[in-house]
C-alpha cells in the first residue's frame, strides 16, 4: 500500500493535517470507553432533551392555541411509531451503524451508495441546522436576559451573537475536543431538574387558575375569526395538519443507536432499547407539559418575532413565575445544553466522512482530518445563519426535514427487513412508514427549506464524492492478499525463473483459449517460448466499493497455470498482485497486455464507474504513483 501523502512542511499546514479523523465504524469495542446506558443517555440529551428550549415556542407558531393536541399527536407518534422502529434498528445495528447502514446493506452496489450519499446530505442538514439553530436558541435566551440586557445596555444583534458562538465552537474543535460523558451528565441532569421546577409551578397555576383551561378550551372549540364553534372532529383534523411542523421533537432517536458502542456490555441491545424507551418517555412527558403550559401562561403576541417567548417559552415562564434570579440560572444552563448540543452535531458531522467516504472512495485525503473538515462546516454554518438572520422559527422546518427523513429511512429499512424475513410485524412497521412518509412530505410541503438546504448538501457531497473518486482510482486500493495452496506453489515453482505474469480476460476457459493467448503475448512481447507464465484473471466484484481483498486461488488447466480471484477494480489488482510478487521475491515482475481500442474517455468512465477499461495505461499510472523509484517499479508491457 502506498503511503499517505505528508502535510507539509509549513508549520500551518501541518498543525491543520493533525488530528486525523478515525474511522468510528469500526466495531472494536475497546476503541470506546464503556459507561452506564443512562449515562450515555445523556450523551443523547444533549441533542434531544436540549430541543425543550425552542420546541414549546416554535409548537405554538405552527399549531396555536391547538399545539396541546399537536403535540399530543407527536407524542403518540414517538411512542408508538419512532421507538418500536429504533428498537429494531438497534437490534440490527449493534455497533452504531444506524439506519442509514441497514439500508446500505439491504441495497446493492451503486444504488447502495448514492441512495446512501443521498441520506448523507440530509444528516449534514440536520446536524448544521441542530448547531445553528442551538446557537441561535441560545442566543434569545442570551439577549432576552434581563441581567445580560443591563450589562450590555440592550445589545440587540442575534446574528452576531449567534456567530460568535459557532466561532467559539469551532475554536475547541481545532484545539481538540474529546467526548465527555461526565459534563453531559451534569448538564443533561441539572437541565432537566430545572425544567421540572418550571413545569410543576406552570402546573400549578393552570390547576390553581382554573381559567385559564377554560379560556384555552374556548379558543380551541372557537373559530377565532367568527366565534362560532368547530366540533372535535376538525379540531383533530386540524392538529394532524400541524403536528409535522413539530416534528424536531424527535431530534434523539437516530443520535441514540449512533452512541451504541458507548455502552457497556454485556446485553448491550437491551440497554439500548431501555436508553431509547427512557429517553422517550421523559420528553413525552415535557413536552405535553410544557406545551400545555406554555400555551395558556403566555399571551400570543410574546411568540412573535419581537416578543420575549419568541424560542424561549419555558424561559419566559421561568422568569415571570420564579423570578430573573431562577430564570438567569435556567437561561445559563439552556445556553450551556444548547452549545453543547452543537458540539454533539458538530462530532457527529465530523464522522460522518470517515464512516462512509473513505470506503467508497469519495474523500479527498485531507477530509480525514478534523479541522479543514471543522472549517468547512464553520463556514457553512455563518451562511445559513446569516441566510435565516438567527432566527429560531425559521429554522425549525429544515431541521424538522432533517430528523424527519432519518427517521423515515428507519421505518423504511426496518419494513424492508421484516418483509425479507416474513414477520408478522411488517404490517405494523408499513404502516409507521407511511405515517412518517406523510409527515416528512407534510413537512417539505409547508417549509421546503429543509428540502433545499438538504438538497445543496447531496448535490456538494455526490460532486466532490465522484471528483475525489476519479481522483483517487490510481490508489491500489487493495488492503490485503491471500493465496491458495495451488496459488502459492506457482509461485514457488518460479523461485528461479523470471516472473511474467499476462492478463486475460476469461472467455470459455479452455484450453484453446490458453494455448491461442501464451502464442499471442509470446510472439507480441517477444517472450521466449523456455520462460514460463502465469495467467492472471480478474472478476469484477461490486465496482462502487473502493477497496478491497484480494483471495487468489490457483488453477490448472492442462499444464497452463491460471492465478484468478476477485476484485473492485481490474488495474488496481493487477498493480497490487506485482508490487506484492516483488516484495516477496525481491525480482523485478513483467506483466503483458494487449493495447484496448476505443474511446479513452469511455474507457475511463467505464473505469471510475465499473472498474475496467484501458488497463495497461492505469495499471503503469497506479505503479507509479505507489513506487517512485523507477528501478524498483514493476515492468508493464503492451503489444499488439
């Protein structure tokens, strides 16, 4: 295998090449640190548990009055649809592939891999909408705050405060951030204990103010134009139409299976399904609560863009029911949970490219590592903060689309396992995938900025995949080779003879074939008839994967010895099995080819797409880039 390409010797470029990203889909576990299933359920709060600090305001704009029901519906959903879906996929998924590699699995070859670059770019919409809306949340409950408002005299700029905390987090990314599961526990716990507080004395004063259930009921039941009534059946209706804009509330799930190996062993499956049920029900339960308070403490206007509940509505019942001294300690930790939450997306799209693009040949080499990678993201994210100008509501639709279409490539891939299996389920899991396909579509519908956004983000990753695959095919992309018994004793018979190895592609196998291409290279490349040769055949296996293993077994037919075995790509194997033969025989090998006729650029698309084409020029490309030294380079010869 050739070695990497060194940084640099500017200092810069070297301190940028630093950190190269491993690959976290490997499934050693002892790559991990192992904790508590609740702890690492902590580690998912993080992003999950952090969305109670903008989902009750952004519930109330898209639902109203009727985002109680709404949310009621999300629930349900989350209950009864997201958690038995996950269940399985942490079942089929042991190691934190997630969804997105079931569906790799259950596709094939190329249809795998683009439906796969497809998902990726909507996880980049979630996770960089998850980072700058957490920020931008943050940022509300920041200018909000009555004690901060004082210090800075009104300072009132949400976009500047929202990019100078992307910066700060983009700062300890290239210094170098490392998971702790410790923080995320005092935060996730602290944060939780202080949304109790708010949520039982926002309880009670709806029971001890029965009022104010009337007053909701009435604008519920009420058409609020014309006063007259609406009956249940179109209140519920109604919600059903809102409910997919709530949809970010199901932010945990996939970020949940991803932190699989995180967690202890044994029984590691059922202390996922217990993290994802616990997790579960400890949001459904805020949210029903805070959505229930938050729409009959607050007046309307205060969700609007000027008003104080505007992301921050269990902020607003902090203050106006605890006091600013508890309400500035609720704010600090939603600021703290929320920034965090961003670091946790900002890791998690920092895996992204070493689990999926390396193995399909579709990373440049310095996308392994983190800060050019940290950069990038930086700057995608000051765009989008600047496109939506900081603003929490606005934001909300992509990043519901984001978590959405995850959640349904779930369904999917858990449906379409069943249905291979026969299971009775399957019936259930069709019918969680159609409700999660209306929602997503629901969703695109109404706000199709997710779509947009996710759609810039397919289109950027399958360019620069498919530039940085053409770019990379000259690799040997061969990680391992193993001969048979048959295989090795052809070698050994040429332990003093010259090593000629001639191509073929196989057509009868016969013994015509042979004897008519031993005269043909012979007489072409003037070998003499006393040197003995090898054959070296070459099936294509699956061409979109980049990499692979070469297992070469030998074959005699008729005194004519044939080397065959299996691979991605035709030249690569060819320039992998020679430098292999003179690394262990320390001769020089000869390989002989005929010259391919047609169009050089068909032959290289055929080549980057399927593997073959003309294979002497790429074989010689490939040899000399893996060996400068031209003395040491294995000999390529064409005629014909």
């Amino acid at each position: 295998m050739p070695t990497e390409p060194r940084a640099g010797k500017s200092g810069f470029k070297e301190w940028l090449m630093q950190g190269v990203a491993r690959n976290p889909a490997q499934d050693a576990d002892h790559e991990h640190p192992q904790h508590r299933w609740w702890q690492v359920m902590c580690l998912t709060g993080l992003d999950y548990f952090s969305t109670l600090g903008y989902q009750p305001s952004i519930a109330f704009v898209a639902a109203g009055y009727l985002s109680p029901i709404a949310t009621l519906f999300l629930v349900l959903l989350t209950l009864g649809g997201a958690l038995p879906i996950y269940n399985r996929v942490a079942a089929e998924s042991p190691h934190g592939q997630g969804s997105i590699a079931m569906l790799e699995a259950l596709l094939s070859r190329w249809k795998s891999k683009l439906f796969v670059l497809a998902l990726l770019g909507f996880v980049a919409t979630d996770f960089v909408i998850t980072i700058t809306l957490s920020s931008a949340d943050a940022t509300a409950h920041l200018i909000h705050n009555p004690v901060f408002a004082k210090l800075t005299d009104g300072f009132d700029h949400p976009v500047l405060i929202t990019a100078a905390l992307i910066t700060v987090l983009a700062g300890v990314f290239l210094k170098g951030f490392k998971e702790a599961i410790q923080v995320a526990v005092v935060l996730v716990t602290s944060y939780l204990l202080l949304n109790l507080i708010v949520v039982a004395t926002g309880l009670y004063e709806i029971f001890t103010h029965p009022s104010l259930f009337s007053d909701w009921q009435r604008a519920v039941f009420t058409f609020p134009d014309t006063g007259a009534p609406r009956s249940i059946f179109l209140v519920i209706a109604l919600s059903l139409i809102a409910f997919p804009r709530l949809a970010l509330g199901l932010s945990g799930f996939e970020t949940g299976v991803a932190v699989m190996p995180l967690i202890s062993n044994p029984n590691r499956i059922a202390k996922t399904r217990k993290l994802l049920r616990t997790a579960a029900l400890i949001m459904s339960f805020f949210l029903i609560c805070s959505g229930l308070m938050t729409t009959m403490l607050i007046p309307a206007a205060e969700f609007g863009p000027e008003g104080k509940a505007n992301g921050r509505a269990l902020a607003y019942i902090a203050h106006a029911y605890l006091g600013d001294g508890f309400g500035t300690v609720y704010d600090f930790s939603t600021i703290i949970i929320l920034w965090f939450a961003g670091a946790s997306a900002m890791a998690g799209l920092l895996s992204i490219v070493p689990r999926y693009l390396p193995k399909y040949g579709m990373a440049p080499n310095w996308a392994r590592a983190s800060r050019p990678l940290v950069l990038i993201f930086a700057i995608i994210c000051f765009a989008i903060t600047y496109i939506f100008e900081a603003d929490v509501e606005a934001q909300g639709g992509a990043y519901a689309t984001g978590v959405l279409v995850l959640i349904t490539s779930g369904a999917i891939a858990v449906t379409i396992s069943a249905w291979r299996r026969k299971q009775g389920v399957r019936w259930a899991f069709l019918t969680i995938s159609v409700i999660f396909i209306y929602t997503t579509i629901a969703n695109i519908i109404e706000r199709p900025d997710g779509l947009k956004i996710a759609s810039l983000f397919i289109l950027a990753i399958v360019a620069a995949s498919f530039i940085s695959r053409a770019m990379r095919t000259t690799e040997i992309r061969i990680k391992k080779i193993e001969l048979d018994k048959t295989a090795q004793t052809f070698l050994d018979d040429l332990t003093d003879e010259e090593i000629r190895i001639v191509t073929n592609r196989r057509e009868t196998g016969d013994v015509v074939e042979y004897r008519f291409k031993e005269h043909e290279k012979r007489t072409d490349n003037h070998i003499p008839a006393s040197d003995p040769i090898l054959f070296y055949e070459i099936q294509i296996s699956d061409a979109s994967e980049f990499t692979g293993e070469l297992r070469i077994t030998g074959v005699d037919v008729a005194g004519y010895k044939i080397l065959r075995t299996n691979s991605p790509a035709v030249p690569n194997a060819i320039a992998a099995l020679l430098l292999y033969l003179r690394d262990k025989t320390g001769k020089i090998p000869h390989v002989y080819f005929g010259w391919s006729e047609g169009n050089p650029i068909q032959y290289l698309i055929r080549y980057i797409l399927f593997g073959e084409g003309d294979t002497a020029p790429v074989t010689r490309e490939i040899l000399r880039q893996a060996e400068p030294a031209p003395e040491l380079r294995p000999s390529v010869n064409v005629g014909g």
